[in-house]
C-alpha cells in the first residue's frame, strides 16, 4: 500500500489497463462464438440449397389437389364471365348486302310509326344513322356487322321514344372497319388456291365498340329515364360515354311586377278536369333540355374454345 501510495498515478494506470485487457477478452471470445454460429448456419444453408439444386421437386398430394380446385375454379369463374359477356351482345346473323338493305327499310318504318304513335319527332328521312345504305347496298363482308349495328342502334331508338322525349334532333354512327374492306380477289387463272384471307384487325381484340352520337330533346324525367334503361340494358352493354345538357331556357323566369297577378295556373280536379287557380306560378320542374351524347356499343370477340 505505500508503494501505491507512493505512485498513485502508476497504480490507477496498471488496473485500468488490466480490466481493459479482461473487457477485450470477453468480447473477443463473444464475437468468436457468434462468428462460429455464423459459420455454421452459412454451411447448413448453403446445404441446403445445393440439395435443393439437385433434387426433382415434386409436389404432394394435398397441394396437387389444392392447385387442381384453384384452377378449376378459376376456369369456371372465366366461363361464366365469358358467357354473361356473350349474352350481352346482339348475336351476328348472317347476311347478304340485299337482306341488311330490306332489314333496314323494316326498322326504319317500325321506328317511325313507333314515334307517330308516342308523338315523337323525329328527323326528316330518318334511317338510324344509316343514311348511305337506304339507296345502296354494303359489301357482303360488312352486311352482318351492320346487321348488329342495326339492331343496337334500333334498341337505342325505341328506348328514346318509350322515354317519350320531345324530339329527335340527330343520330349519327361511326362506320365500322368492315365497310371499308375492300372485295375478295378472285382467283388466278393458272389454278392456284388463294390465299387465306386475313382476320381483321378488329377480330383479334378481345372487345372493341363502335359509338353512336345523338342529339334530342325533352324534359330532364325523360332523359333520366332513357339513360337509365340504356345503361341497365341486358340485350347489349353500352358505354355512355360523353353527356352534354343544355337547358332550353338559357334566362331565368321574369319577375311579376309590383302589384300584378301571375296568370291562372291549370289544377287537376278529382273528377279528372281541370280548374284555373289564380296566384299559382311554377318556376321550376316545368323546363326542357337539349341533350347530346355519345354511346359506345360494345363487342365481345372471344375466341373459340378447343376440343379436348
């Protein structure tokens, strides 16, 4: 003890060198053994792995028969996807250029007398959008494509009228890529077989649509009951895709002057007559509106299945 005494700063430097000395011995001998453990699990899992490489996998049982259901399920969800899809589409009936023109004229005629009867206006000469093909027949390859059209475009039609708007003020069509086919070369004098024809471009989409734009006018419970039944039509799936209303009455109503009477306002009585009621004057409810849109008709081109 005197000699620590004697050299204070000699003793305190020997001791803490010598716990510093047992500290970096313990955590040596601490990361040795993590460092070992390490090693060891790399070893186990590069084992592992190379056995993995070099075996044949093959699944069990159970997971076999799981992945049979889910694949099975999942083809019969396609299925009936691909048949709801299906049904939701006019079908294409085949067609000659001669019958489309007679199926148009018939259409033509059951829309306009269709409209006589609910006292709808419509264009002078209307022919659904058709306007070309009432004095000229189509080629044969679009004749069944316009067929469907036709109908598509006649669903829209009635629905209108049923809708009872006041008028139909245009109906225009976008043609589609089949009429503008040109016709199928003959073949060659030499005795050759032609070539097979090309699938257009439109059959290798798996849906496409073509759009119908329309202008009437009515009031606002006749066109929300028209696009309600347009986009809840189960025959075939349309797309409204663009809506434009405009009311008739781009002014508001005119104030009464101080002092006068607004005119006598027709009441319904319960015998079914009706009586003026003077001080009564409707401002709203009773105004009409123009209404453009455009409407896709959709197309489903499904390929067909493969026997087994």
């Amino acid at each position: 003890m005197n000699w620590f005494n004697q050299n204070r700063f000699l003793g305190f430097f020997l001791a803490a060198l010598a716990l510093a000395t047992l500290l970096s011995v313990y955590f040596l001998l601490q990361e040795k053994g993590a460092a070992a453990e390490a090693a060891a699990r790399l070893e186990t899992t590069v084992t592992e792995l190379n056995r993995l490489r070099a075996s044949a996998p093959f699944p069990s049982e159970e997971n076999l028969r799981k992945l049979k259901a889910q694949t099975e399920g999942y083809r019969n969800s396609l299925h009936a996807l691909e048949a709801d899809l299906k049904s939701r589409m006019f079908p294409k009936t085949p067609l000659q250029p001669n019958e489309f023109q007679a199926l148009l004229r018939q259409a033509s005629t059951a829309v306009a007398d269709r409209a006589r009867a609910s006292k709808v206006q419509l264009p002078e000469n209307f022919n659904l959008g058709f306007d070309e093909y009432a004095t000229s027949l189509p080629n044969s390859v679009a004749a069944p494509r316009l067929g469907r059209q036709l109908r598509a475009i006649e669903y829209i039609s009635n629905t209108m009228i049923d809708a009872h708007v006041d008028g139909v003020l245009s109906l225009t069509r976008s043609p589609l890529p089949e009429e503008k086919a040109a016709p199928s070369p003959t073949p060659a004098a030499s005795g050759r077989a032609p070539a097979k024809a090309k699938t257009p471009e439109a059959d290798l989409k798996i849906a496409d649509w073509t759009s119908v734009d329309l202008n009437f006018a009515g009031s606002p419970a006749a066109a929300r009951r028209f696009f309600n039944q347009i986009a809840a039509a189960k025959e075939q799936a349309y797309v409204i895709r663009t809506l434009q209303v405009r009311n008739q009455g781009d002014k508001g109503p005119k104030r009464s002057a101080p002092g006068e009477q607004p005119a006598p306002v027709p009441v319904p009585r319960a015998d079914g007559s009706k009586a003026a009621e003077q001080g009564i004057s409707f401002i709203v409810g009773t105004e009409h509106v123009n209404v453009a849109a455009r409407i896709e008709i959709l197309r489903f081109n499904f390929p067909e299945k493969e026997a087994r």
